[in-house]
C-alpha cells in the first residue's frame, strides 16, 4: 500500500497538566473549592459573607472570580463534596473562568466526594480542563480564538499525588482522543474527505501503534460492500474503508467497533432542506471520528482486548450516477436492499461494516453513527440511544456512560413489533420502515448483520454538537462517545 500524506491542519496542542503537593508562584489563576457550609479556604481572602454578598453560595457548579495582585482567585463551588461527573464539571468551569490567561492551577482534589479515588478525581478533573478549553481554529486567520491556556497544575498531597498522577496520564489521553475527534468533525468538508481521513488514519496508527488497512473503490468491490458503494455512487471523492487493529500481548477479549463516516451529508437524491441541521452535515462523520480517536487511546491506556476498528467513509451526494429510489443494493453478507430514502444512508454504510466485523467472531460489537433525527427527537441533544441485541453489552456501555458522564439512554429493538415494516416486495428488506419508531426500526436494520455475535448501536445525532459552551462541552462538535467507546473496550469482559 502506498504512503499516503495527510493535508489536515495540525491539531492544536492541549495545555500540559501536571501534579504537585502545593500552588505553584507562576499560577495566573487558582481555582479554590469552596463547600456550602463550613471553614472557607483562607487563601480565597474573603468571608463566607462577603462571599455571598457576591451571590456565591458554595452550590455545585457556581464560580466566583475574585481578582487580585498578579493572582486570580476562583471560587468553586463544591456542595458536600463533589463526584466524578461534578468534579469534570467544575474543572471545566474554572477553564472557562481562567479567559485568556496561559497558566492555572487547583486545588480541586480536595473536595472530591468520599469513596472518590484520587486517580479517579485527577482523571476528571484533567479531563474537564482540557475539553472546556478546545476551541476549534481550524481555517481562521485570527489564531487568537484558540485556548491561551498552557500549562495547568493539579494539587495533590502526601500519598495521593502518586495517585493523581496516574489519573492525570490518563485524563490526558482520553481527553488528547476526545479534541481529535472534535477537531475532525469541525473540519470543512472540503478539507475533510473519505481519501483524508483515511490518510490520516494511516498516520495515527503509525503513531499509536495500530495496524491499519485502507480499502479503495475496487477493493470494496471485491468485498461485496454494496452498501458503501451504492451511498457513494453520486459523488465525485472515492469511498475509503478503513481496517485499523489494536493488538495487546494475551488480550482478553476481542471487541469490534464500526463508526459511521459519512463526510458530507446532502441526502442524496431524497435532499435535505436548507437549514441550519444541513450546515451542520459535516459533523454525519462524527461516528467514524470517535471510533479513530478511540483507537488511538488504546496502547497509552494499556487496553487488555484485541480491539478492531472499520471506518466507513464516503460523502452522500445528488448526481446523475447517484442510487436512485427503488434502486436494490447487495450488502456484504449478502442481504439486498431496496431504497426508499436516500437519506437514509448512515445505516446502508454500516451493514457492511458490521457484515466483516461479524465475519472476525469478536465477543462484542459497537456501531456508533450520527444516524436517525427519530433518536435527537425522542432524547433531545443531551443524550444519545443505545438499542442492542445484548443486554449484557448494552449494560457494559451503560456503565461506561456513567464513568465518562456521557449520557445514554436505552430504547427497544423491538424486533417481534417492527421488523414487517421493513418487509419489502422485491428484496429482503426496505432501507427505512415508515414515519414511526424510527430509531428502533434503523437498529433493526442494522441488526440483519450481525449474526449471531452480541451487539449494540450508539445512535449520537442528538448530542453530537453543541450549540453553546456548556460544562466541559464546548461549541461545536463535541466528540460524543470517545470516550465512552475508550471506556467500553478496556473494560469490556465477554459474559
């Protein structure tokens, strides 16, 4: 295979965390939990009443900026005690807190709720900084809009701080794959295509320590993927499949990940409308982005599972060559395909990317798309569905969602009640089944391929942009289900 070079801009370096047992003199800004009741830290210089003479009260998730000579105070509020989740969120606010200045440090640990470890608390923490403070550049010629933030110190004391250092490696890396995945779905995509992505994968697997393989149109059609094909036929960028394999000594398990690359979203012959979700259609390769991200989190973390990876990318365009409706595609595993919405295409990419991940027999399976507006309905922007065939899987990425406090909630596949309504007349099956229940009936669909092997699809078209700064999401693409996905395959024991 030829080498092939990646034309993205380079991805904008994160500020350095680091541990120390006490606030460092070069600090700009120090971040100071604060408790609803009890003593006040005394390096804050303000009385509990002065301080809530300023509307601050201690509640979870409040911040007060206290200027000073040289050295900004942040007052955070802490509640009784502040768990994971309330810990990320806190961090994030003294990142945004801090504005423009380059170096901070907190003392954040202190307040960690009982039973939170101090690896844990520093994971969080690091994570909360480094998200709230990625701010896409990208094209723009005004660098300034990027984060100022350079170096961020967490404090830790006696036996913890070995602790939290080992929190803060790993808060690092997943936040490191979190802005990655951010950084790709931001980009244009006329700078973005299937040929760049995958170029880029080729190069983070040489980096990361991954085996990569790129499928290009005639090899795709060797493997039968009538699906990617077929979504590809009106465009004029080649489909790219990527293989990407993350191979530990002894590995425990064997988990597949499909991701959903569609890097431009018009419809197809079925056009969207001009509006602001259509804009927004570079963000439809979001799945594929957190699948690649995730895999380059592996080795750093030192993932115990076998973890394979297929990336299926390609743009969904209007054109004379473009699938038509009632046009009849071959999936890899040999079902066919009647279309009835071209629109309808993140789950035609998939079935062949689920198809060769079944044909592997891993433990589990996990497609992660950008794939039905039935799902951003039903559960708005702050969650997103999990639908699976595997209880057991569907539990595991459950509780990975509480530890990375990306939200999940679970709907039926249903298959007993709504497989009919993708019965077709002239091939096994309709690519949509009709105006209702249509997150279930597109996991159904997807369902058809894969066998027998334990299963769940992550359908994030709701959260996967923000709207505005929040907590330690930031405007934009936010890498919904990175590090949800990092979670679920270094944890992930087969049942």
């Amino acid at each position: 295979m030829a080498r092939m070079t990646s034309t993205l801009p380079t991805l904008p370096r994160p500020a350095e965390v680091s541990v120390a047992r006490s606030v460092p003199d070069t600090a700009e800004v120090v971040g100071v939990p604060v408790r609803s009741s009890g003593a006040v830290p005394r390096q804050l210089g303000l009385t509990r009443a002065a301080l809530e003479a300023n509307g601050f009260t201690g509640a979870v998730g409040t911040t007060l900026t206290v200027p000073g000579d040289g050295t900004t105070m942040v007052a955070i509020g802490a509640g009784d005690g502040l768990d994971l989740a309330q810990l990320r969120t806190a961090a994030a606010g003294l990142a945004r807190a801090a504005g423009k200045r380059e170096t901070i440090a907190t003392t954040l640990l202190s307040a960690a709720a009982d039973g939170v470890s101090a690896a844990d608390a520093a994971q969080a923490v690091t994570e909360g900084l480094l998200l709230a403070s990625y701010r896409y550049v990208g094209l723009k010629n005004d660098a300034s809009s990027g984060s100022a933030l350079t170096d961020a110190v967490i404090v830790a004391t006696g036996k913890d701080a070995d602790a939290a250092t080992d929190g803060v490696e790993r808060g690092r890396t997943t936040a490191r794959a979190a802005r990655l995945a951010r950084e790709l779905a931001n980009t244009p995509p006329s700078h973005l295509t299937a040929r760049d992505i995958a170029a880029l994968a080729v190069e983070l697997a040489d980096e990361y320590g991954l085996e990569a393989e790129v499928f290009g149109k005639d090899e795709l059609q060797v493997l039968g993927c009538g699906g990617l094909l077929g979504v590809n036929a009106g465009s004029t960028e080649p489909p790219r499949m990527v293989k990407l394999t993350y191979r530990p000594r002894r590995p425990r398990a064997k988990v597949a990940l499909v991701g959903k690359g569609v890097m431009y979203d018009s419809g197809g012959i079925s056009i969207k409308p001009s509006n602001p979700m259509h804009a927004i259609m570079k963000m439809d390769m979001s799945g594929a982005a957190a699948v690649l991200s995730t895999m380059t989190a592996l080795r750093d973390l030192g993932c115990r599972n076998q973890v394979t990876a297929w990336l299926m990318c390609t743009d969904n365009m209007p054109s004379g060559s473009a699938m038509k409706l009632g046009d009849v595609l071959h999936i890899r595993n040999g079902k066919t395909v009647e279309i009835h919405n071209t629109d309808a295409e993140g789950r035609l990419i998939l079935a062949d990317g689920l198809s060769l991940a079944a044909e592997t027999e891993p433990d589990a399976i996990v497609d992660i798309a950008t794939l039905t507006g039935a799902a951003m309905a039903a559960l708005g922007q702050d969650y997103a569905a999990v639908i699976g065939s595997n209880q057991s899987v569907v539990d595991a990425l459950m509780s990975s969602s509480a530890a990375t406090d990306e939200s999940l909630w679970q709907l039926p596949l249903a298959r007993d009640k709504y497989r009919s309504k993708l019965d077709s007349v002239v091939a096994d099956m309709k690519n949509v089944g009709g105006p209702y229940a249509g997150a279930t009936t597109a996991s159904i669909f997807l369902s058809e391929f894969v066998g027998d092997v334990p299963w769940a699809h992550l359908d994030i078209a709701g959260p996967m942009n923000a709207e505005a700064d929040n907590g330690w999401l930031s405007k934009g693409a936010t890498g919904f289900g990175t590090r949800i996905l990092i979670d679920f395959a270094c944890t992930f024991e087969p049942s």
